[in-house]
C-alpha cells in the first residue's frame, strides 16, 4: 500500500515536526532513530514528501534545555529543506521580540521566489522565560505577547500585501513602507500555537492556521467550537492543525509496549524542568487555561502533549481516530516520531492510504444520504 495524494481540498493533512533540535520529540533515554543534522533532515524531508505528507513545521529555540542542547535557526533550515524538495511546504517558526516583522516579511518573500512559494510562517508568542532572559528580550505577560503576536501578523500581512504600508500600533510602526518584491500568490500562510483564551481569539481574528496540543477529541471539540463562536460574522475562518505523536505498529499491543518504554525511560529531571517551565506558561493566561496547564508528568514526556491525542496503534485503528478527528473539525495532524525517517515511511505507505480510503467511503455515505 502506498500514499496518495487527493486532490480534494477537503482532505485531512499531515505535517511532521522537523528534527532541528536535538533530543528529539520526547524526554526521554529510550532509543530515538533520529537525527538533528541537515543531512538527516533533508532525507527526511525527501521521504515525508513521497509518503504523502504536505507540511513539515521547523522547531525555533535559542537556547539548551530539557535534552534540547543543540538547535539549528528554523527560517535558514527551513530554506535548506525547501531546496532539497520539490513540493514540500515548509513551517518555519519565529518568535515576535527576537524577530522583527521587516526582517521576517523580508526573508520569507526572498525564501517564497527562491522554492515557488512553499514557505510558510508559525507566529510563537513564547513560552520558555528562561529563554528570553538569556538573550535579553523582554518578557511580557501572557496576554500582551499575544497582542504582539497578532500586531507581528497584521504588520506581514501588510507588508506583504500593500505598498506605502504604515501602521501604528503598541509594538510596531510603520510609515510608508514599500516591500520589493513581495512574496509570490497566494501570500504565506500563517499559523500560530496556544491553547489559552487569548490564543484562540487571535486566531479567530488573524491566523490562517491555529495548532492546538494534543487533546482528546472532546477537547479539541471545545477549542474548535470556541473559536468558531468568535469567528462567527466575520467572514474570517481559521484552519485547525492538532498536535499528535504518532506510535503506528503491526498490533495494539506492539504501539502500547513503545509508549510504555518512552514512560519508563523518561529523563525524570528533564521533565520536572519543562514541567515547571511550560506550566508556569500555560498557568500565566488569566483563565489559567493555556498550553500545559492540565498536562501531567506522562503527558509532558512528549512535548506538545502529543500521547493524549492516541495515535497510537494498528495503522487502521490510527486512520479511523484521524477520520474522527476530521468529522470534528480538524484539517491537519502535525505529528512526531520517535525514528523519524522510518516511521515517517512506515505511515506514509500504512496509514495515509487508509485515511483516504476512509474519507472517500465517507464522502459516499454522504452522497447516498
């Protein structure tokens, strides 16, 4: 069985978390099969290519933490990948702060001419402190790096798409400003993280993206319905991308021993840090409501809470909970591994083609009715 790729726009897409950091995708001693060097990772892109997967997202950190002790800067691998593709899209991931918008709009519209526009943006507002201090950028409350973050995208889009642009807002200013060239048609896509309030009403108003952490699908349910709520009248709708790490095996039983043996190898110290980072976060939000606020010790071995999502089994029973997901609204699953390039092959040729398989019998059902 090989992947196919629709060409139904309605079909559910797969991203993967690309491995420019290194530690991989859990905290954790077990074995992982993968690689932060450019080499590894321009295979890796190669092979999610064929396997059927639209999207991978680089990872953007400036500093060593939680296993993490080495990163490659997301906008300059993300070109590196784009190269080594032919059809690829490409997330890189900025920080607002680190970043200034010109210096972004500027990057990405030379990176969009140089690989026929597959390049795309994750706004980040932040989450590690730690980080910030140690570079010497302010760090600001939770919900003022959300209005920076949505000024970040208001002022790209801008640039991106007008001449003489000014703008006058909180964090940025700009007065007629002119970007040649501009990025090629469509514009970029941008997406952005977060699970608080202020995350969800940022991407009900501006985000073309909104990745959520991994969640059950009554949770994620929740997050979809909120933000529809918000965008209702706009005209405005947000595509939804869900966090998942992917364990995909032969049987149940061979996927649950792997999640187990992730459990029991975890790195208890590394995890208790990111815990304490990531849930002074997540808690920072006034609903206390933000990304990890809830995650326990187990969830946070993985680092986008990625087991609670359950793509973890036979690849028919992984198709059926992705075409679940999809019934409640979501367009994408970013997924990680734990042997990247293999198992990235293994769902491309295993799993992809039962997914499409299960959307057409669906889109049957629907026609019938």
């Amino acid at each position: 069985m090989t992947a196919t790729t629709t060409a139904n726009s309605d079909a559910v897409k797969f991203a993967y978390w690309v491995p420019n950091v290194s530690g991989g995708l859990v905290i954790s001693k077990i074995e992982q099969r993968t690689s932060w060097d450019i080499d590894y990772n321009r295979k890796l892109a190669q092979i999610a290519e064929q396997a059927g997967f639209e999207y991978a997202l680089s990872q953007i950190r400036f500093t060593a933490g939680y296993g993490a002790d080495n990163q490659h800067e997301s906008v300059s691998f993300t070109h590196a990948l784009l190269a080594a593709t032919e059809k690829l899209n490409v997330i890189a991931a900025v920080l607002p702060g680190p970043w200034h918008p010109a210096l972004l709009a500027k990057q990405v519209a030379t990176i969009s001419h140089l690989t026929k526009g597959r390049i795309a943006v994750n706004i980040v507002s932040g989450w590690f402190r730690g980080e910030f201090q140690a570079i010497g950028e302010p760090w600001l409350d939770h919900d003022e790096r959300y209005r920076r973050s949505e000024e970040f995208i208001r002022v790209i889009r801008g640039v991106w798409s007008e001449d003489n642009f000014s703008f006058n807002g909180a964090y940025y200013r700009f007065e007629n400003y002119t970007l040649k060239p501009k990025p090629l048609a469509p514009l970029p896509e941008v997406f952005q993280g977060g699970s608080s309030r202020a995350a969800r009403d940022m991407a009900a108003r501006v985000s073309d993206w909104y990745f959520t952490n991994g969640n059950t699908p009554d949770g994620i349910r929740a997050q979809i319905d909120d933000i529809r709520a918000k965008e209702a009248g706009t005209g405005h709708r947000a595509k939804i991308g869900v966090n998942a790490f992917a364990i995909v095996r032969e049987t149940e039983e061979e996927a649950r021993a792997v999640l187990n043996e992730i459990l029991e190898k975890a790195d208890p110290d590394a995890v208790k840090g990111f815990h304490h980072e990531v849930q002074n976060a997540g808690n920072a939000s006034p609903e206390r409501e933000g990304n990890w606020a809830k995650s326990t010790f187990e969830d946070l071995v993985q680092y986008n809470d990625g087991f609670k999502t359950n793509l973890i089994g036979t690849p028919r029973q992984v198709a059926e909970r992705i075409v679940h997901l999809k019934s409640i609204g979501v367009d994408l699953v970013l997924l990680g591994f734990l042997h990247f390039q293999e198992e990235v092959e293994y769902f491309g040729k295993h799993v992809i083609p039962l997914v499409r398989e299960l959307e057409a019998a669906k889109e049957r059902e629907a026609v019938a009715a």
